[in-house]
C-alpha cells in the first residue's frame, strides 16, 4: 500500500511543478464497449503520460448528438465520432461543429470522403482504399485471396509490436482497426495541444490539416487529404491471419496517394 | 561544497581525459543471432564473434575501455564482456527490455527501458540498479553529458528529450522535439546536444544551458529516417544515419545544412566514430553489414559482413 503510494507520487510529481496544466476535455458519441472506444482508453492513457511530463491532462467525456447540440461551443476542442455513417454525416454537418475537428472512427464509406467537409477527419481506411489495395495485390498475386486492413495484432515494424504490447497489456484483448482509429485520434489531438499549447476548436482543425505530422506507429508521418482522410499504408491479411504486404506495393506509382480518392477537384 | 565540484569536475577532466591505448577494434551487436562481431579496426575485417546473448541492442565500453558492455534485451540484462579475453564475464540486471545506454564518467550505466517508459540507473561495480526514473513512452536514446552532471533520453512514442540531472536522479526538463526522437548526442564540451527524429525527419540542438531548442532542421532527403548521430572531434560536423534512406548524412553542426551523403548499406542505424573523428563505423542491419566511412572524403570505403541485422557499433580506435 505504502509502496503503491510511493510509485503514485514518484508517478504524479512531474505534474505539480506546472503552475499553468491545460486540462483538455474531448467528446465521443458512440458506443462505449469494443475496439473504438478500447482504443480511446488506450490514446488517453498514453496522452496522461506525455501531459505529466509537459502539463496537460486529457479525458474523453461520452455524449449524445442531442447533448453535443445542448453544451457551448467554448467548451468543444473535438468530437470523436463511432457510430456509421448516416449519423456521423448528420453530426460532422451541425452548424456549432463548422470549425469543431470532428472524428470519424468507425466507418469506411466512400461518401464520408467525397463530400469533403472541412471539419470531418476520417482515420479510418475508406471502402476506395481498400480495393485501390486489393487491386495492387492482385495485379501481382492473381491466385491469393486477401483483406485489406488499417492494423494488425502482428504487426511489428515500424514500432508497431510495441503499441500491441501496451494495448493487449491494458485490454486483455488483440488491437484492431478499431481500436487502431480511437488510439490515433487521441494521439493525434494530444500532440496538437502539447505542440500548439491551445485547445481551441478552429486552431486545432487547422493545426490537423495542415501542420501535423503524426507518428501512427505504421510508418511515414500521416497526414491528412483536403478530402478529410488520413493518408496512411494498408496492411494485407491472407486467409491464415497472417500479414502478406503493405500497400502501396513496391513500384507503384503514387506512393501512399495510389491508395482511394486522393482530392476534392 | 564549491571546492568539493572543483575537485570532482577536476577529477572528471582528469578521467575522461586519460584514454587507455586503443585495442583498434570495433565492436557491433548483431540483433538477430544474439552475437558481436569484433572488427579489426587496421584491417577492417571480422576477428571474432561473441556469442552475447538474446537479441543483443545497445553497445559501449566502460570509461576505462577494459569492459564492453551490451543491452540484451530479451534477457532483460547488460552483459559485461572482458576485452582482454572477450568472453562475458558476468550478465547484469537491467530492468525489462533495456534497449540502449550510456556509461557515465563516473563508471554508472544509464539505460532506456523500452516496455516501461522508464530509465534505469546501474552501478556495474555492484550489479546493482541505484535508481528507476519514469520517463515517456518507449524511451530509445540515451547520453551522458561530458562531465556527467546530465543524461538525456528521448521518448519515442511521446516525443520528447527528458533531461535528468545525475544528481538528483530527477527529471528537470521534458523538451518536445519532432515525432519520433531516437539517437542523441553531445558536443565536446557538452553546451550542445543534438537529437534526431525518425518519423518527422529532423535533427534538433539542444542548448545544455537554458535546456531549450535552438535549432531544428529537416534532412533534405528521400526516405530518410534520422537514427544515430555523432559529432566530430572538432564539433564542426555532425554524422547521421538515415535508416531507411541508406546513406549517412554530413551536416554542419551549427547550420545543419548537409555538406555530403555518404550511401551505406541498408536500414542504417548504430553509428561508431574513431577518436580522432576520421572514421566511421554503421551497423547496416538489413544488409547485414557494416560500412566504413573515410571522413576525410565521405566516401564508404569498404563493406564487411557481419551477422544478422547489426543494430550498435563502438569503436575503441
């Protein structure tokens, strides 16, 4: 007990010199159980850590749509979004959010990208991105099937094993896409106010947009299209859960912009 | 109390300053078969391979150059090998997954413990761990400053420098850098420190002083990923390997404008130089090699075949 009090001072202390700590608070609308919202506890966790160190604190408070129409605009920084589509379109179209990021974290519809709203930031690979990858494979493997995914629980390169390490860790279960998407999204968020030291809404969306350089744990920095989509590589699974290639495959053309639609003209 | 700093800093000179004769050998950590290759440094060939232990890392020499350690991270332990004899004499606990490290003056090993955000202070005298201090997550590089009052180690998945002051054992400055940082190195006289980023490709000066960023500047190349660094001799050059770009990349220290890029093997990372700054050493881990560069040129003037993907170099030349 006297130990655990030790370890949780030697742990806190870093935080009580900053006589200014940013405390950040985000929304989510979306379920609270599975990956999306296993992947939010994840980022938040890992966001608590950086802020000890650089004075800010983050948590992610649960709300409905009606409820995000009810709370002031000065009290939203972002708004994590898990649900499918329909409502997320409905939701990332609210006229407080004009200048809100708003976080798609759960669907791939093409139509969430083609309809380029400027505060709607997609993590998550869009149905086009997907088959764009696909295709690469199978111009080169006409005979193997496979599935194209964000992430993957074997994934090791690029300092990918030790994020499934942490995650499986705290979740006592395997990182998914899913979860992939959440984690990034509070990752991603995290940085922007260590770097910009604001929480406003319109500095962050356009800090996102246009500065970010975001370490996904799967390679290159990632950033986003004017499309609203995260650029980022796809991992191919075969049919024994086992990861085959990165897309974009080697030689072609593009690079990470060969994979789904890649501006709004 | 003024007069006790005099004489340890006066002591510290005095240490640092008394190089033993080089053994002009290189020594290299071969990730992947849990070896190290030695180098004949005159010749530049493989003289012997040490069987270390489970995937062998970080790599240095004691301050007296007698003892070679090695970051064996599986095993969760430094082992401490005799370089009269080059057998391991003794394996030292070092928390989990210690990834790299740095040797105090004062003989102390600073170690970065990559699973648990934290970084582990031992005494190899003893074998025992003097201090466990939190830092951000997956903590990578680690370096001592000349006169051992300061270590640094960056975060990688937390983007930070974390600066520690030796005698407090403390965190008393977190500097954020671009995404990424990995290697970090000091300039001679320690005013300066230079820390790379892989994902955000840049190379960041740190000034020791007021423990702020001076500078910081994009490596103007294809596929570069920013890994190890070291400064020559004189502090006018800084050496980086580019990972994936292949090449190490010649900058200047105090612009970091890059002066040349030297091709090396593939997925460079650990990086080696000579005491008189004339040589470099770099573990290619992909190509399972290491390049020798002529500084006086740039240029890679040999390649040696080491074991699986060499990860860290120390030469002691």
């Amino acid at each position: 007990m006297l130990k655990n009090l030790g370890i949780a001072m030697l742990l806190l202390w870093p935080q009580i010199i900053f006589a200014n700590t940013i405390n950040v608070t985000l929304h989510y609308i979306g379920p609270t159980d599975g990956q999306v919202w296993a992947g939010i506890q994840q980022g938040l966790t890992e966001a608590n850590l950086q802020g000890q160190f650089l004075g800010q604190t983050y948590d992610v408070k649960n709300i409905t749509e009606e409820e995000v129409e009810a709370l002031p605009a000065s009290e939203i920084t972002a708004v994590l979004v898990g649900t499918d589509a329909k409502h997320m379109l409905e939701i990332a179209k609210l006229n407080k959010l004009t200048t809100v990021p708003v976080f798609n974290l759960s669907s791939d519809a093409d139509s969430l990208r083609q309809v380029c709203l400027p505060n709607l930031l997609n993590i998550p690979l869009s149905k086009q991105m997907k088959q764009d990858a696909l295709a690469q494979w199978q111009n080169k493997n006409p005979d193997k099937l496979v599935t194209a995914h964000a992430w993957h629980h074997d994934f090791v390169k690029f300092a990918a094993s030790q994020l499934n390490n942490r995650f499986t860790r705290n979740h006592k279960t395997q990182m998914t896409d899913d979860a992939w998407a959440g984690w990034a999204a509070i990752k991603m968020l995290s940085d922007t106010v260590a770097r910009t030291q604001k929480t406003d809404s319109a500095t962050m969306l356009n800090y996102l947009k246009k500065d970010l350089s975001f370490d996904g744990q799967k390679g290159d920095t990632a950033t986003f299209r004017d499309t609203g989509q995260l650029r980022q590589i796809v991992l191919l699974i075969d049919k024994d859960d086992n990861i085959v290639a990165e897309a974009p495959l080697r030689g072609v053309k593009g690079g990470l912009d060969s994979l789904g639609l890649i501006s709004c003209k | 109390m003024k007069l006790k700093s005099i004489l340890l800093t006066t002591l510290v000179l005095a240490s640092t300053a008394a190089w033993a004769e080089p053994s002009h050998r290189a020594f290299v950590t071969n990730e992947k078969d849990n070896t190290v290759s030695v180098i004949d440094t005159k010749t530049n060939e493989v003289i012997n391979t040490i069987n270390i232990g489970e995937r062998p890392r970080g790599i240095g020499l004691s301050p007296d150059q007698k003892q070679l350690y090695v970051a064996i991270s599986e095993e969760g332990a430094i082992a401490v090998v005799n370089l009269d004899t080059l057998e391991v004499v003794k394996k030292l606990d070092a928390g989990d997954d210690p990834e790299t490290f740095d040797v105090a003056p004062n003989g102390n090993i600073y170690i970065s413990n990559e699973d648990d955000a934290q970084a582990s202070v031992i005494d190899p005298k003893t074998g025992e761990t003097i201090e466990v201090i939190p830092v951000g997550l997956e903590p990578e590089g680690v370096a001592v400053s000349p006169d051992g009052s300061l270590v640094l180690v960056t975060s990688e998945s937390t983007n930070m420098v974390h600066v520690i002051d030796t005698a407090k054992h403390k965190v008393v400055k977190n500097i954020l850098v671009a995404a990424r940082p990995r290697g970090l190195a000091f300039n001679s006289d320690g005013s300066l420190a230079y820390s790379s980023s892989e994902v955000g490709n840049e190379v960041t000066i740190i000034d020791t002083k007021t423990l702020s960023i001076i500078k910081q500047a994009e490596i103007d190349l294809p596929n570069s990923k920013p890994m190890d660094i070291a400064v020559s001799p004189d502090d006018k050059t800084i050496y980086v390997t580019t990972g994936r770009g292949n090449s190490v990349a010649v900058l200047d220290a105090k612009t970091l404008e890059m002066q040349a890029n030297i091709p090396v093997g593939k997925r460079v990372w650990g990086l080696g130089m000579t005491r008189d700054g004339s040589r470099l050493y770099t573990a290619d881990g992909v190509s399972g090699t290491v390049s020798v560069v002529d500084t006086a040129t740039n240029k890679n003037i040999k390649t040696i075949n080491v074991g699986k993907f060499p990860w860290g170099v120390v030469v002691d030349d």
